[in-house]
C-alpha cells in the first residue's frame, strides 16, 4: 500500500501560527522534503521534531521526484515543506503533486499559513474574485504578462522583492494607469509587517520614501 504524501505550511513570520495538525503531522511522517535543512532545521528544533530532513529545491526537484514517488510506493509517509508558506505556491512543490497526482498517490495538503491571503483581506480591495499572478517574468515575457493583467478586471496578487519594487511599481502605473488603486504589504506576520494602501503613485511615493525589507506582497486593482 502506498503511503501519503503531505503538503504542510510552514509560518510566513511568526512561528507561532504553525498549527498544531502540522506538528502532528511532521512528527509521525517519515521524513520530510525542505528547501534548506538549515531553515526548516530551527522551525523543526522549536517544536521538537526529530525526523530525517531531505533537500528539495527548484535546482534539484526534477531529480529528487522520481526517488520520492518510489518511495511513497514503498510506503513511506512524507511530507513536503518550503522555507515559508505552502508548497507549490510560488515555491517547490507542483511537480510532486503532479508526479504524485500521475502515479495516483494518495495527497493531502493541509489548510494553514500563506502571504498572499492576508495581504488581499487588508487591502480593502474587492475579494470575491483575484487573480494570483505570483512573481511577474523576470525579464522575457515581462512586458507581455504587464498587458495582460492590465486587461485583467479581478483584483490581482503580486509577489516582489524589495530591491525590485521601485520598478515593479512604476511599471503598474505604466501598463495600468496612475489612478489604479493597490495595497502594499511587507513582513506579513513579523514584528515590523507593514501594509501601505492608495493610488498607485503614492504607492510609489511611499516606497522611495524609504528601503523596504522583507517580502513583499502586492495587490492591485484598476476598475474601480
């Protein structure tokens, strides 16, 4: 019988809005797959979990599939976890599900811990219906995905870095429109989490106003 093969969220800040299923879970797996044993190592150590922990990172996850499959065949529970956030959203984690999803393995990815919902519920944007874009193209194709979402009506969700926001930010004006509203959020669930909400110039404005730090969550709307 082949085992499960759990998709476990991991904090986005605040280690302590890991749920308590979670735990449960990643003591009784296995093992479990992570981006970098040394970050998952403190979350691990701070709630006493002592199983095996295994690289699984987007420079070697189309190698370490196929032994991960083979091993869920084998019977081994196993659980997959990123260094912040649910697996496969904008992190290591599609291509097991797929391969898990193929080879009819039976998956469970528990609710918890993500930037993006938070940040959608402040911004006072409409919510019923968004569009989770992720990070935009770094350079090829860039310019083409900023037209589409331009067209898009849905309130859209954006991921940036700090060292690119300047330019993500002034490219929304360009492609949307300076009157477009958008909300700003950093350091979801930490001590100095921050969200800036307007225009999209003074969003802008706010972000060379000083250095953000920590990762960003962008939320974007130009009809209403």
């Amino acid at each position: 019988m082949s085992g499960i093969l759990y998709f476990v969220p991991t904090p986005v800040g605040n280690l302590e809005d890991m749920t308590f299923r979670a735990v449960k879970v990643l003591k009784e797996v296995d093992y479990i797959l992570c981006e970098d044993t040394r970050t998952s190592g403190i979350l691990l150590k701070h709630y006493e979990i002592s199983k095996p922990l295994k690289s699984y990172h987007l420079h070697n996850e189309h190698q370490a599939t196929e032994k991960v499959i083979a091993d869920l065949k084998g019977g081994q529970n196993i659980a997959i976890i990123t260094d912040a956030g649910t697996p496969g959203i904008s992190d290591p984690g599609y291509l097991l599900a797929k391969a898990g999803s193929d080879n009819a393995i039976e998956m469970i990815c528990l609710p918890g811990a993500t930037a993006l919902i938070p940040a959608l519920v402040v911004s006072g944007l409409p919510n019923n219906e968004f569009l989770f874009a992720g990070f935009l193209p770094q350079k090829k194709g860039r310019q083409t995905k900023l037209k589409q979402l331009a067209e898009e009506k849905k309130t859209i969700v954006l991921y940036e870095s700090p060292h690119k926001i300047n330019t993500t930010l002034e490219q929304i004006k360009e492609f949307f429109g300076e009157e477009t509203k958008a909300s700003l959020s950093r350091e979801i669930s930490k001590k100095f989490e921050e969200t800036k909400r307007g225009t999209i110039n003074e969003l802008i404005e706010f972000s060379k106003s000083k250095t953000l730090k920590g990762e960003i969550v962008l939320i974007v709307n130009n009809s209403i």
